[in-house]
C-alpha cells in the first residue's frame, strides 16, 4: 500500500511540474501537461476511429444488399462523421477554450481554407460521383483522349483505356492496359466530359480502316473481312460485324470494318491486330490487294525558248 501511495504521490508531483512549465495566452494556460495530455488524446481517438473504421467495412461486406458502389460512399460518409466526433470529442475532453484563441483560430482557419480548397472540393466532388453512379469502381474510362486527361489518343486512333480501381478522397485512380496508374482529380471528373464504357452497357464497337484496291473483286473483299471478324472469339455475334464503303480514294476503295466486344478492358489494340493480320491472310490467298502509298514524279522537258527577235534598225 505504501508503495501505491508513493507511486501516486510520484504522478502528481509530475503532474504538478508539467503543469507549471508554460505559457498564458490570454485566459488559457498553455502547458507542457496540456500539450502532452493533446497528444496522448489525440494518439488514442485516432486508434478508436481505425478501429471503428474497420468494423465499419467488415460489417458493410458482409452485407449484400450492397453493392460496392454504395459500400465505398457509406465507409467514405461514416470516415467524416467519424474523423468529426472525433475532433469534437477531443476538443471537449481536454477542456480546450476555443475563444480564448478565436483571433489566431480564425487567422489559421482563413489560411487553411485556402489550402485545402481544392482538396475539399475534390472531397465533395467524390462523393457526389458515387452518390448519382456515373463513374464508380471497376468501370472503363478513355484516359488520355482530351476528355479526361488533356492529352491524345493514342496512334491510328486506338482510345487508351483504362479501369477504375479505387475513387479516393482527392482523386480517382486509374490503371491502364500498359501497366500506368492515373490520378485524375475528382473535380475535374465532374467537370469537363469523360467517356464512360461501362456506364450504359460494357459493349464497344470498334472500328477500322481497310483499304482495297480498285482492281479486286470489291464483294469478295467485304466477305473475306466479316468472315475474319465472325471468327475471332472477343468479337460478338449480336450485333453481327458489317463492312461498309466510306469514300473512293486516290488509289483505294476505302473500307471500314465495324465490330462489337463486351470486353474492353483486356484491349482495343491486340484486337484489332488480330483482326487486321486476319484480314492480311485472307486477302492475300484470294489475290485482293491492299494498295500501299506511292507517289508518282512525271518528269516534263523545258518548252523551247523563243529566239530572240531581230533588230530592224
């Protein structure tokens, strides 16, 4: 018992010290106790609400009623109001006099509204996205076209695609075919216009250009081409693969081949090579040529010159 009483008299004595190494601002005494009592508080809410957290996406998974749009807003709301209660608990647990520091308080609220406003912007643009659906974990966006990232597509016109693996707090994270990750702002989802694949339906048609020569058997042609596409596995049958003439050019009956995929997170551009080393066999078994870029130089000898006229005088 004796040793107790000691251990505690040895704490409040402690105590007695931290708390008389400090400063006064205005009517509230700022110590070394308060600020390590700050700490210690703020270490213990912070654990709490992981805890939290995580009971909160276990029981939110285990229900599945939900699906995983849903789930990602629910575990993003019941963050805030958590991280909220917490910040709020803390300020009142310790005893902190929020007006006695209201000029510093509003100064440092001024700046850190500054700073964090596109964070928070990009915060509530986030929920919003998952709140009305159109962009959600797992679908297909065009990333790098002008519409989402500012930049091109890639060459002969094949879009670069990519999934959407996680909506975060600041920004969406998107991983294309080539292995790239990009984090696109959440606002500048909500603002500017993005294709979305997987909104509607998972189906794409692709296009592509086949040029024939005019000297080939035009029908045959557009046969050999559907029969290509129908013999590829990724290409749908329903809607069937169609061919048609889009302009008669210089050297070449220009063609256009249409097809459908329900799969185009695994890759426009594989696709279309398959495709287009198809339609290479083909058309070279049955004699149709693909006419290749050429240019003709026609080489005209200079006019005669006139003699020069004769003087008279």
């Amino acid at each position: 018992m004796i040793g107790m009483d000691g251990l505690a008299a040895g704490i409040a004595r402690t105590i007695d010290v931290l708390k008389a190494i400090g400063i006064d601002v205005g009517s509230y005494r700022l110590s070394l106790y308060s600020l390590f009592s700050t700490v210690i508080v703020a270490v213990l809410l912070y654990i709490a609400v992981r805890i939290a957290m995580r009971s909160t996406k276990w029981l939110l998974r285990r229900n599945s009623q939900i699906d995983a749009t849903q789930r990602l807003l629910a575990e993003k709301l019941i963050a805030i109001a958590l991280f909220v209660f917490a910040m709020l608990f803390g300020i009142d647990l310790l005893g902190i006099d929020l007006t006695a520091l209201a000029v510093f308080s509003g100064a440092a609220g001024l700046a850190i509204g500054f700073g964090l406003q596109k964070t928070v912007g990009n915060l509530i643009a986030g929920i919003i996205l998952l709140m009305d659906r159109s962009i959600k974990p797992g679908d297909i966006i065009v990333v790098g076209d002008g519409s989402a990232m500012g930049g091109s597509a890639l060459p002969n016109g094949v879009p670069n695609v990519g999934r959407v693996a996680k909506i975060g707090v600041r920004a969406v994270n998107v991983i294309t075919r080539d292995g790239k990750k990009h984090l696109i702002p959440n606002e500048l989802l909500m603002t500017q216009a993005v294709e979305n694949w997987s909104f509607a339906s998972p189906e794409v048609r692709v296009r592509m250009r086949v040029p024939v020569g005019y000297d080939c058997d035009l029908r045959l042609a557009q046969r050999l081409m559907i029969e290509t596409a129908k013999e590829n596995p990724r290409i749908l049958a329903e809607p069937e693969p169609v061919v048609w003439i889009t302009a008669f050019g210089e050297r070449a009956v220009e063609h256009e081949l249409r097809y459908w995929i329900s799969d185009p997170e695994a890759g426009l551009g594989n696709i279309q090579g398959e495709v287009f080393l198809g339609v290479w066999d083909r058309f070279k078994e049955a004699g149709i040529r693909i006419p290749y870029p050429r240019t003709d130089v026609r080489m005209v000898g200079a006019p005669d010159e006139d003699p020069a006229p004769t003087d008279k005088n």
